[in-house]
C-alpha cells in the first residue's frame, strides 16, 4: 500500500491550517474525498444530468444507468445476491428510521421487545424509542463493560420469547469497539429476531459478507468511505423488504395511481420516493472503486497500526486516559482518549491550531458518555491516507496542550 500515492489523489491534504499542514483525524466523522470522485461529480453535471428513470432521451438513459451501475456496485461490495435489495437513502440514519417506520410499525405490538446495547449511536435509539412510545413496545439495553466491549452472555441474557429485533452497531463510533458481528447475529436469530446491523464504522474499513453474516438489514452511509454526502444505503432481505408499506409517498415509489387507491413499484423503488439524489449516487461508483483497488483487509491492518501508535503517544503521557478496548483485537482506527482537567473541547481547540483535526464531544453517545462517567472525549481516527506525518503532528498538538493550559492555569493562579 503506497501511501504517498494515495495522498496525491487528496487534494484537501495540501491546505494548510493555522499555517500547518492538514493532519485530517476525524474519519470517523466523515472521510475526505479523492480527486476520482470529485471528478466523477464533476463530470456527471457537465456532460450526463438527468433525472432518472422514465426519461427516453439520452442523458436521462446515462443518468440511470450510471446509478444503477452503482447500485450493482454496493451489491457486490456487501456481497448481497440481488442489487434490487440495496435500497439508496440520503444517509444510515434514514436507513435506520426506513426499517422502524415500514417494518416496525407494521410487524411490532405492545409487549414485543427491541433489544440493542448501550453504545448505540443516537441514530440507532431515537427511532426505536419513538417508535417504542406509539407502539407500546419495549427497549431491552446491553450493558457495556468497563472496557468499552459487550458480554457475549450479557447479549444472550437479553434475549427473550418476546424479542423481534436485535438491532447493534459493528463497530463503535466512539470508542473504537469492534462487536463479534457474527457472533451477535447467531445469538439474535437463534432468539427469533430480526437483526439489523449499523454499518458506519465497518463498512468503510472492513469486507461484508450478508449471506455469510446473517443479518436481516444492514445500514451505512457513503461519505465515511469516500464517497459524497447526501447517499446512505440500506440493505435487506428481499423477503422482508418485499413485505414492508413504503416509508414516503411519491414519485417513483408507485405503479399506479388512481383517485381512489395507489399501487406500490418494485423494489428497490418501492422505498425511493421523489427525486433521488442521482448525482452523488453515480459519483459513489468511484469511491467502491478505489476501496475495492487498495484492498480493505490492507487498509484495516494500515490505520490500526497508526491508531496502535497514536495510543502509544497518547499513553506516555500520564495526565491522558485512553478509552476502549486494551485488546488490539477488539479495536478498530478509533482512538478515544481524555486528558485531566480538560474539557475535549478545549483540547480539539488547540490541537487545530496545529493543523490537526479531532472530532470531540459526546459523538451522537449520550447514553454511552453517561455509563463512561464522562461528558465526552477527543478523538483521533484513521484511514487509508493518513500516515507518520499525522502522528508527529498529534504529537506536537498534544505537547502544545499540555503547554498551553500549564501557562494558562499558572496566570490564572498568580
């Protein structure tokens, strides 16, 4: 893996910030993007933009077919056996709330129980907690351990006659946690639920197999993994998907409409109401293209071995508390951290004034934050460009804190 290479196809790598080269560590967040997928967006408005489906004129021919060539794309890229399950959203989050709204709200009842555990991104509790108080149904959490993983006998303890969906993140977005995914799903459909997997911090990093996995839906988003804003996928059993009522009204989502009654399209249609964001769903073809050339399993073992070394600076330093996983293995290019005294706030503040991007703050994991005892952390992530640079760059940002609030907790005493 070339490094150097890759770092050219980033044209946002050569700004500067505070007059210091980017040392971008919020991947997590969202991923920056190579000049193959700019162009692509570039290249889609100037030369093919249509809207798709419908059209008989040549732009909107190219139009749909870009899109749906993107759609295979995604299949193949999670290994899902028919492209019409992969269903185009604008990010997880709608994906997410696709599955509470049409499944959840059509197969749950009072008294069913959702069963999730308690480092859930906000996106992945919210909808089931309003779906819990219209329909009666009951939230059942996992506990996180001290350590930031879960208890394979904690997750099975949880399950009951009543469960009808397991629904967990692979990997935390905050602490780094990488979930026994395979073991989880075998623990819920023994149970005889419907598990739903949320893919933001996996798919950008490491290969998916559905068929092979297990679960029934699987949510992600395009801009962590290179791709642009506004495209997330869902992906779900043809069976399940086929048996769901449309999330919105509109658009292509029907065959027929009379004044008296409507009739639902095919999938994936059935759940893409209005104008879909075509544009960024042609310009995503780039961005599988390019995971798929470096190789995920290269990558992973890249920006764990940087985040392994991150956690050693971070370590040597006794006033930093690491959060997460000890075990490399349970790990992922997440590293979260809190130094003494500090507000995360405070220390992402300085950290940018030397170049350096970390995400702070609760990172959409109030309740996660609440069972930490913490408000929030810092947090440095890694991907496929970042490199040594980077981390001499955290080290300088790290030492500079230190410094800083030694002067500033010294004039303050005097």
């Amino acid at each position: 893996m070339n490094v150097a290479r890759i770092r050219q196809d980033f044209p946002i790598l050569k700004r500067l910030v505070h007059g210091k080269p980017l040392a971008y560590l919020d991947n997590a967040a969202t991923s920056q993007k190579p000049r193959q997928v700019i162009a692509a967006l570039v290249d889609f408005y100037e030369n093919h933009n249509a809207n798709v489906h419908r059209g008989v004129h040549t732009l909107s021919e190219e139009s749909t077919s870009m899109v749906e060539a993107v759609r295979a794309k995604v299949a193949a890229f999670i290994k899902a056996p028919k492209p019409e399950t992969i269903i185009f959203t604008r990010n997880a989050t709608e994906s997410i709330n696709l599955v509470a709204h049409a499944w959840g709200r059509k197969f749950l009842k009072a008294g069913d129980e959702i069963v999730l555990t308690e480092m859930e991104h906000h996106s992945n509790i919210v909808p089931w907690q309003m779906l819990a108080e219209e329909k009666g149904v009951k939230l059942r959490f996992i506990p996180v351990e001290v350590d930031g993983t879960l208890d394979l006998e904690k997750v099975k303890a949880a399950m009951t006659p009543k469960t009808k969906l397991f629904t967990f993140t692979a990997i935390s977005n905050a602490l780094g946690t990488v979930n026994p995914v395979r073991e989880m799903v075998a623990i819920g459909k023994t149970a005889g639920a419907v598990v739903l997997v949320d893919a933001c911090q996996w798919a950008p990093h490491r290969p998916i197999d559905v068929g092979l996995l297990g679960m029934d839906f699987i949510a992600f988003s395009a801009h962590k993994m290179l791709g642009p804003t506004g495209i997330g996928v869902l992906w779900g059993r043809e069976e399940l998907l086929e048996a769901m009522d449309p999330f919105l009204g509109g658009g292509d989502m029907i065959s027929r409409v009379t004044l008296e009654k409507s009739a639902w399209n095919a999938l994936p249609f059935k759940f893409e109401a209005g104008t879909p964001n075509f544009a960024d769903a042609a310009a995503f073809g780039p961005a599988l293209d390019y995971l798929n050339t470096v190789g995920l399993d290269v990558l992973r073992k890249h920006e764990e071995t940087l985040a392994s070394k991150a956690r050693a600076i971070l370590e040597a330093e006794p006033s930093v508390t690491l959060l997460g996983p000890r075990d490399p293995a349970k790990r992922s290019g997440v590293v979260s951290f809190n130094i003494a005294g500090l507000h995360p706030h405070d220390v992402g503040t300085v950290f940018d004034l030397e170049g350096v991007a970390i995400r702070v703050g609760h990172h959409c994991c109030q309740p996660l934050m609440h069972k930490l005892k913490c408000g929030g952390t810092a947090r440095a992530s890694f991907y496929l460009y970042n490199d040594e640079s980077d981390l001499e760059a955290l080290a300088r940002a790290l030492k500079r804190t230190l410094e800083f609030f030694k002067v500033a907790a010294k004039a303050g005493a005097a």
